[in-house]
C-alpha cells in the first residue's frame, strides 16, 4: 500500500537566504523555499543528503513535508530591507496544491517588485502563470525545468522510475512552451544526468531538441552527486530496480567519492551539449536575466560575459591561474558598488585597471567587452530613459 503523506506546519524565522553574490548558473542572488521536503521524491535527489535533510531516515524526505505556514509574511519582511535581485524560489510539488505558499510568495514578489527564478518538476506552475506574467512585465521572470529524458530517451522506462512520483516530461514541456509563449525565459535543466541513464548522446540530444522545440533558451547540464546518506540510499534503489547497473556505479562513486561525474567524462559531455545546442540554436548556459531599472545592468552583463568564457576555459582545462583571473575579476565587477560605464567614461581604461582583482591584462579584456556592450541597443521594452549605455 503506497505511504500516506504526513504534512507538519511550523513557523520558522527567517526564510530569506542572502548570498555574498549571484552564482554563475542561475543568476540568483536569494534563494527562498515555503516547505522541506519533497513530494517528488526523485531518487537521485541531493537533498536527502544530511546537510539539506532534516530527515534521518532517507525515506522521510518524499512523504514528510515540513510547511512552513508563514513563508509569505516572512519573505515580506526580509525583502523590505533586502536589495532588489532575483530570489529562486517556487516549489509546486503536490503540497502547493493544499497550502499555496508559493502563489503567496510570489504575491509578495509582484508587491515589492522582486525578480524571480523558480526551477520545476511540475506543470502545476502554471496555475500561477498570472502572477509570473506580472511579475516579468515588471520586474522579471525567469523559469526552468528539471528534465533527465523525453519518451524518446534509449532508456526513457528506467529513468522514469528513478523519478516515477514526478509528473512526465512531456508534461512539463507542455509548461515550458505556455511560458515561453507568455515571453517568460526558460529552458531545461539537465539536472542530474544518471551515468548509464542519462549520458548518451542520443538522450542528450533529445533533450536539447525538446527544449528547443517548446520555446526553451538553454540547457543547463551537471552530474550526481551521493554523499553519505543519499549514497547508500540510492545504492539500495539501484541494487532493488536495476541490479546490473551497481558494478558500473561502484566504479563511478567508490565509498568516500561524492562527485562520480566530473573529470575528462564531464568535460567530454558538457562539450558535446556545447555542439549539441549550437546545432539546435540555444545556449549551453542560462542567460543572465536582465532586470528593468537594474543601473548595475552593464556590469552584470559583463560578469556573464566572464562567467560563460570562465566555463569555456574550465572545459577546455585551460591554466588554474588564468580561470582564477577570469573569476576574480567576474566577483570584482559583481561587487562593484558603481556603475562600470561611470568609470569608463571618467578615467578611461586606467579606472578599469583600477578595480580591486582587475589590473592591466583583465583591464583590456574587460574594455573590450564593455565597448561591445556599448554599441549593443538596450535591450527592447526594458529602456529606462538615460540608464541604459
Ligand atoms: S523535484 Fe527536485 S527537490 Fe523534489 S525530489 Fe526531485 S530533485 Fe528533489
């Protein structure tokens, strides 16, 4: 008889995590989540692991979820003090259905004029295709959706399995287009790709299609991770599904090794999705959303810029001290509390060169950039009269 769902509400206080500065994946300066807990219960899922979990017992995490009941009114609060960036949030697992804290999340989101950043397992996101329509009209939306196959994957029945609570892929393509359709960014999230499931190219290619074929701009790809208590809860998943699988996953993830996907096999991946998106037209990244009325527009656009040939370089195993150049000048242009042109077009390539972690080889690098972004027109609908180059 399949487990019966329990659902504790609690009042926690905060809810607003504040990072140093945005990731270079999501673009997210925030992240707020209203429960702990996943209904979906997808086997991989990292947030088993201990230092996510508040459950014990791996098992808890699909079928005990922890609600937390005043989300909206905290989220108010903490964003009144907070600086106007993108806040990941969002989790449209069955629960939502019964509490709706991520509808009054956003509420508050479309209230304070808060960009938002929501990834998804579920169509039962758009129920709130509304407020996500408001809310990128005025302060921007951007979405994604974890997809590991589409029904033409070579091993679509097992991969199911691995996420068999979860609602279909199709479906969630079917989402990914309705936003699209509504001018809201998105794009697939390969997220994680199983070794032996998910990693051959005709599956990733699949994917890619798919999303290109829905309205998605970019894919976004990483391996599994298994650390201690998720190791050996899914070692126990695949010894009771797919037995023939666990001698190539002891290779892959031998005790003591939590990153089984990384290393000359993910760089060869992450290079074919590089081909793969180029054939079918969309980005192997996420474009960094552009916030209206943002005066820092330019230099965030800049860090993407750095951030994208940062990830080139990491795949193309170029030297250690030449990608620390690239990240610590991307963190410098992020941290920056004036607008980069200002400097520019007061001190020329001199206040470039001036910027703490930047100096005279980044300096040119950076000019270069700046000076394409200058001829660049603003981007369309979002111009602020004289903020915009
Ligand atoms: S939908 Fe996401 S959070 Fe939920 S179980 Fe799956 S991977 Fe984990």
């Amino acid at each position: 008889m399949p487990r019966r769902t329990e659902f504790t509400l609690y009042k926690p206080k905060s809810i607003l995590n504040k990072h140093k500065r945005a990731d270079h994946w999501f673009w997210s300066r925030y992240t707020a989540y209203p429960y702990k807990g996943c209904q979906h219960g997808c086997e991989f899922c990292y947030c088993r692991e201990q230092k996510f979990s508040p459950f014990d017992n791996p098992d808890d995490f699909a079928y005990t979820i922890h609600v937390k009941e005043n989300a909206p009114q905290l989220l108010r609060k903490s964003i009144a003090r907070a600086k106007t960036d993108i806040i990941f949030t969002g989790d449209y697992q069955p629960a939502e259905k019964k509490f709706q804290l991520s509808r009054q999340m956003l509420e508050v989101c479309l209230e304070r004029n808060f960009p938002v950043f929501i990834l998804e397992r579920s169509p039962l996101i758009l129920r709130d295709l509304d407020l996500l329509t408001e809310i990128n009209a005025k302060a921007i939306a951007a979405t994604a959706f974890s997809l590991i196959s589409t029904p033409d994957s070579t091993h679509y029945a097992r991969i199911r399995q691995m996420e068999r609570l979860a609602p279909p892929p199709e479906k969630r393509f079917a989402a990914m287009e309705q936003l699209a359709l509504k001018g809201i960014q998105t794009g697939a999230c390969m997220m994680p790709l199983l070794p032996e499931l998910c990693d051959d190219d005709q599956n990733l290619e699949s994917i890619i299609q798919w999303t290109a074929d829905h309205g998605g701009r970019f894919v976004l790809a990483s391996g599994l991770t298994l650390s201690d208590q998720q190791r050996a809860y899914f070692f126990q998943i695949l010894a009771q599904r797919f037995p023939d699988l666990l001698p190539a996953y002891e290779k892959h993830y031998p005790a003591g090794k939590s990153y089984g996907a990384v290393g000359d096999g993910w760089r060869r991946m992450a290079l074919k999705i590089r081909e793969l998106c180029e054939k079918h037209g969309i980005k192997d990244r996420m474009p960094r959303p552009i916030i209206p009325g943002d005066k820092f527009t330019t230099n965030k656009r800049i860090v993407e810029i750095l951030a994208d040939k940062l990830y080139i370089m990491e795949l193309e195993r170029a030297h250690k001290s030449r990608l620390w150049d690239y990240r610590k000048a991307a963190w410098a242009i992020e941290d920056l509390p004036q607008d980069i042109k200002l400097i520019y077009r007061t001190m020329g390539l001199k206040g470039i060169e001036g910027i703490e972690n930047i100096g005279t080889k980044m300096g040119k690098t950076v000019e270069g950039i700046l000076s394409e972004l200058m001829k660049e027109p603003p981007p369309e609908g979002r111009r602020v009269a004289g903020q915009l180059f």
